[in-house]
C-alpha cells in the first residue's frame, strides 16, 4: 500500500500571531511542507502573513492552492480538483503537509473540503486536524461581548441568507454571529434599526490584524463598502424565551434512588 504523508490543517487564528496554538506553533515547526492558500496566482495569502507576522520565516519550499473567490461553480470544481490533486501528488512523496488555516479549521473553512477531496482521491490519507481560534471568539474578546451565557442560544450564520431569515433567527437565539456580512451591511443595519437592537450590535473587521476595526455604532456603517475579513455580532436582550425544561438533575437523582441497591 502507499505510504502518504499525513495532511494537517493547522489553524491559526483570525490574525493575532499570540493566538497560533502550541500546536499549530509545532506542526509549522516540524518539517512538514507548508501549504497555503490564495484567492489568485500570485497573491498575498492573509494566513501565511499571520505566521509571517508571528516571527516564522517562510520555507522555500512551501506552496500555493488557488482557492477562487467565486460563485461559478465550472471555475470553482475545477480549482479544487486542482488543488487536490496538487496535495495528492504532494502527500505521494510521503512527507507531511502542513496547510495554514485562518481562523479555525473546523469553521467556514477551504481545509474541510479539501481534506475531503483528497480523502476521495487517496482514503488511506490520514488527516490531522488542529483546532483553533475562531474570528467570531475573537471578535467577541475584543468587543467585550459575552457570546452565551447559561440558557442563551447562540447561532453562527453567513448573512448572505438574507435579512428575512436573520430576523427571524433574532426570534430564535439571544446572539448572532453574521459571518462574511460584507455584501449585506447596508441591509442588515436596516433590520437592526427596525428591530431597535443598533445599541446591541457589533462590527469587527480584521480582528487581531494590523488595521483591526471595532465599529459599535454599526448605523455609521451604512454605504460603506467594508472588508471581506469582518462579522457583526447581535444581540438581542428582548427574546422572549421558551420553557426551559429543568430539574433534570433531580430526576436523575430520583431515578438512581428507585435502582435497587
Ligand atoms: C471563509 S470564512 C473563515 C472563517 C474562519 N475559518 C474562522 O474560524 O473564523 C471568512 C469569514 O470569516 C470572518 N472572518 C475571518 N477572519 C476574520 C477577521 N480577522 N476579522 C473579522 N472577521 C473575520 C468574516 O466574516 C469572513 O467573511
């Protein structure tokens, strides 16, 4: 059987190089090929200046995936049977591949879905992958926002659902997450001025980056054309809230003191 190299996807948080993981830390460290993400040939990649501004020169060796930022689906499979195939004909070698993740791995992120194709393409490829900090946690530290606490519902969502769908989301949780909320700033404040929650609500752009931007007066945001690199969190204090289905613990309780001894 071939013998692959492993394939890790170290997350490195939302851009503050202090929020790269021990791990993470290690896994770039370790001799592994460095993979990285770009939207196009030749372009910055935001997660290798994270590691860059964190002190860690870049390997000479290591290599872009063009991840297009598009909606066409002919362009976008086939980039990303590029890209797979590419961490394929790496991992052959047998030396592991360490590919660089902003944010967490596990959250809107290229590295779920590339490490599916490749499992698609070679199933014995083992896959690493190494959590880390999200832009949603980071953006609730530095605003100061408590993202739930006990009871409170918390959602994760891209805007790009629409403005009905996040209203009536702000029927449902206490907060939310409006991740990648660029193409609908203008709307959304519009919902939030209805809602009467501009006072509750956020904007974070590029969170531990140089050029981070904390925005709580969110109405001021209207007609500008703001980062790709940016949420908004939103609470919203008035819920009315459902039963909560308590005394689970004295069920429990009462349920082991009927076992018999
Ligand atoms: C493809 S998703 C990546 C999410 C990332 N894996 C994470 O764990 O947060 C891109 C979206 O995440 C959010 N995002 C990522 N990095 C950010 C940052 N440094 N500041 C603010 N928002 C960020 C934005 O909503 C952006 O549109």
């Amino acid at each position: 059987m071939k013998k692959y190299g492993k394939l890790i996807g170290a997350s490195l948080g939302p851009g503050d190089p202090d929020l790269i993981t021990r791990r993470a830390w290690a896994a770039l460290q370790s001799g592994a090929r460095w993979l990285y993400p770009v939207k196009k040939a030749e372009e910055a990649s935001y997660a290798l200046s994270i590691v860059e501004r964190g002190g860690l020169a870049v390997p000479a060796d290591a290599e872009a995936l063009v991840f297009p930022m598009t909606r066409d689906a002919e362009i976008l499979a086939k980039a990303w049977a590029r890209a797979a195939a590419r961490t394929v004909e790496l991992l052959e070698e047998g030396r592991d591949l360490v590919f660089l993740v902003e944010g967490d791995a596990s959250t809107f992120a290229t590295f779920g879905h590339l490490a599916r194709v490749v499992r698609e393409l070679a199933p014995t490829v083992e896959v690493e992958t190494i959590p880390g900090v999200s832009s949603f946690a980071a953006a609730a530290a530095a605003t100061g926002t408590t993202l739930a606490e006990e009871d409170e519902t918390l959602a994760v969502v891209p805007a790009a659902y629409g403005v009905e769908v996040i209203d009536h989301l702000l029927d449902e949780f206490d907060t939310l997450v409006l991740m990648k909320v660029k193409p609908l700033v203008d709307e959304v404040v519009d919902l939030l001025e209805r809602r009467d929650l501009l006072a509750t609500s956020c904007f974070v752009e590029k969170v531990g980056a140089p050029g981070e931007r904390v925005v709580r007066d969110v109405a001021a945001l209207k007609g500008e054309a703001v980062n790709y690199l940016s949420l908004m969190l939103v609470q919203n204090p008035k819920r009315a809230r459902g039963e909560l289905r308590r005394g689970c613990r004295k069920r429990k309780a009462a349920a082991a003191e009927a076992q018999p001894a």
